[in-house]
C-alpha cells in the first residue's frame, strides 16, 4: 500500500476532509492557480496533524527552505542543478525532489533519489498524464519514487499497479483549481489506503 499525498490545499476544509492521507501539500509559488498560504501549512500540523508539505518551483534553495521552515517537507517542483544537488546536504529539513517522468531524466533521478528523502516522478507536462511505460521504469530506479500526474479515480488502478512508494494527487480530486472534492477525497483515500 503507498503512500498517498493529497497536494494544491488552499483551505483547511479540504484539509480536514483529507484525514486518512499520510501528507497534505500546499503550494506558495504565487504564480499557481492552486497557492496556498502559510497560515494554512501551520493549520495542517496544529488541526489536522499530518505531514505538511511546502511546494516551490521558483527562487534560491536557501528562500525555498526558509519559506518552507514550518513544514515537515520541502517539495521542489523543477529540475536542479548539479550545484543545487550538491547544496541540499547543508539543509536538514526532509525533501522531495521533482524529476520529469522522461527517460532522458534518468542520471538526473539517480542523483535526485541519493540526495532527496522523496522523490516525485511526474509529467514534465502540465496538462498531461504521467505515461505509465515510462514511470515504470523510473519506480524500478528509485524505492522511494512516488507518481503524480493526472491521477484520478478514473484511473488510480493504473498507477496502484505500478506499485509506487507514493501517489501525489491534487487535480483529480478537485472542483476547481484548489478546491477539493469532499466525496472524491474520501473514496480516493478508501482506495488507496483501505
């Protein structure tokens, strides 16, 4: 049984209604139609207690870990640099680490795998599924990869029987951009968690 991360929270009404999940992610890159705050990452450690996940596309390591200081995880949603690989052993907060579900990224997951806690196998498209072939062989690469992108209901045996360590979901459980689907949140959790 993986993991299951519920991501894109922008109000502590989904949060709560995404008990049962082993981490709740909030975005604070401005620029995504999914932001949250992070009044809202403290309300998941203090109300809901489960791992709260921090997610930055944008900025230096040391602005993504400082902003991410309250949260239990940072996710950082881009492709590193050899550099910034090499600088994330000088930060003690746990990490996921982003790697595009492309072969051609499969050196970069390696060394994302050695150097992160997670590792966050996704499409390197945001409007497209993960193709499963490929994840395949990327989770065979790294025992503590998860997937995320395009989960939904529709298609979670899918990726279940990729045997992932985790399952990142945000838009498949949504009303709109941010907003979370309380019926959608409670059978995605049944089924992943049992």
């Amino acid at each position: 049984m993986p993991l299951l991360k519920i991501c894109g929270l922008t109000r502590i009404e989904d949060a709560l209604a995404a008990r049962g999940a082993d981490m709740l992610g909030v975005v604070l890159e401005p620029s995504s139609p999914r932001v949250g705050s992070l009044t809202l990452l403290r309300d998941i450690k203090s109300e809901v207690k489960v791992p709260a996940v921090a997610v930055r596309v944008s900025g230096s390591l040391e602005e993504m870990f400082d902003l991410a200081r309250d949260a239990d995880y940072l996710q950082i949603h881009r492709v590193l640099t050899n550099d910034e690989l090499e600088a994330l052993s000088s930060y003690e907060k746990r990490k996921i680490l982003y790697v595009p579900a492309d072969l051609k990224f499969l050196n970069y997951l390696k060394n994302a795998c050695e150097r992160g806690d997670l590792v966050l196998v996704d499409s390197p498209s945001k409007t497209s599924a993960t193709d499963l072939k490929v994840a395949a062989v990327m989770l065979s690469e790294c025992s503590k990869a998860g997937l995320a992108g395009g989960i939904g209901l529709d298609n979670l045996d899918s990726y279940l029987k990729l045997q992932p360590y985790f399952l990142d979901v945000s838009r498949g459980v949504e009303i709109s951009p941010g907003v979370k689907d309380h019926r959608k949140l409670r059978e995605l959790i049944r089924r992943v968690k049992g």
